[in-house]
C-alpha cells in the first residue's frame, strides 16, 4: 500500500528559495517597517488574521507557528496585490494558491511531503511548516503548472499511495 520514505526536517530545510532556506514571510515582513502586526482574541473564530491592505496585519494570538508563518504569507500577498477591505471567494483562492507557492516553491518537497506523510494533509502541513489549507492550494490542480501536476502523480504513485490532486 505505502513505502515509507524517511523525509525529516533536515530534508525540508534545504527547500526553498536561492540560498538554500525555507522562504519566510517573517523576513519578508522585517522589510517592511511600515507594516504592524497586531496580536488579538477579537477576530471572528474562522478568521486567522486579516489585514487592511497597507499597514496593519491582525493575527490571532491563539495560533501555532505552522499557522502564524502561513496567515502572514497570505496577508502579505493580499498586501502586495493592493487589496483593502473583505475579497470575494475567487481573490481569496487566488492569494492563498500565490501565498501556497511562495511557501513552497518546489514541488519535489511537497511530494515528498505528501508521500512521508502518507498522504494525510495534515501531517504534510506540519511536516512542510505550514497548514492544511496552505498544502491543499498548493497542489490545487487549477495552479498547477502541467508539469507538476505530473510529477505529483508519478511521485505519489510510486510511493503506492491514493493522494486526489483536485479542485479546491
């Protein structure tokens, strides 16, 4: 059904961007002295954080690192596209596959990933430093290049594994 393969976290931290390191939206935001984050409990239960499209990002203060590091990434993408205020569903899939990408650039991680955790997303999340939601857009088959897409199958596939690559 599955062959384990040993991934750890001294193969993900090679991953990333030139220089060898895992991209990180907290160095991106300390080039960013006009822009605070501001730790709260008042946001809405389904909300992790939120921005106001310039210079304010409120982060919820219950949240694990995998999920600070991955709701700063999206703010910051909403930051840079220019957008103030709530977004419709379609901008919202759009920042969170660009936020996704950001994070994980390379596709040979994120298979990896998915095969070292046996497919359970969750687990890949953690593995790959980042949540669920952030993995599952990602490999989002409406982002993914073709040529991705067909590594992720050929990867999953020799591993034995049923990963779905699908829509949403």
């Amino acid at each position: 059904m599955f062959v384990f393969v040993g991934l750890g976290w001294g193969r993900l931290a090679g991953m990333g961007d030139v220089g060898g390191h895992v991209p990180h939206p907290w160095r991106e935001l300390a080039g960013m002295p006009h822009i605070d984050v501001v730790w709260t409990d008042q946001l809405p239960v389904t909300v992790r954080a939120a921005t106001d499209g310039h210079s304010t990002i409120w982060m919820s203060d219950g949240l694990v690192q995998r999920e600070r590091r991955s709701s700063l990434a999206h703010e910051l993408e909403h930051i840079r596209r220019g957008h103030r205020g709530c977004q419709s569903p379609a901008v919202e899939d759009h920042v969170r596959a660009h936020a996704a990408r950001r994070l994980l650039p390379d596709i040979t991680d994120v298979a990896d990933g998915l095969v070292w955790a046996q497919g359970v997303l969750d687990v890949a999340a953690e593995e790959l430093w980042v949540d669920t939601a952030t993995v599952r857009a990602r490999i989002d088959v409406r982002w993914l290049h073709p040529a991705e897409r067909a590594y992720l199958r050929r990867r999953i596939g020799e591993a034995g594994q049923q990963v779905t690559i699908r829509h949403g």
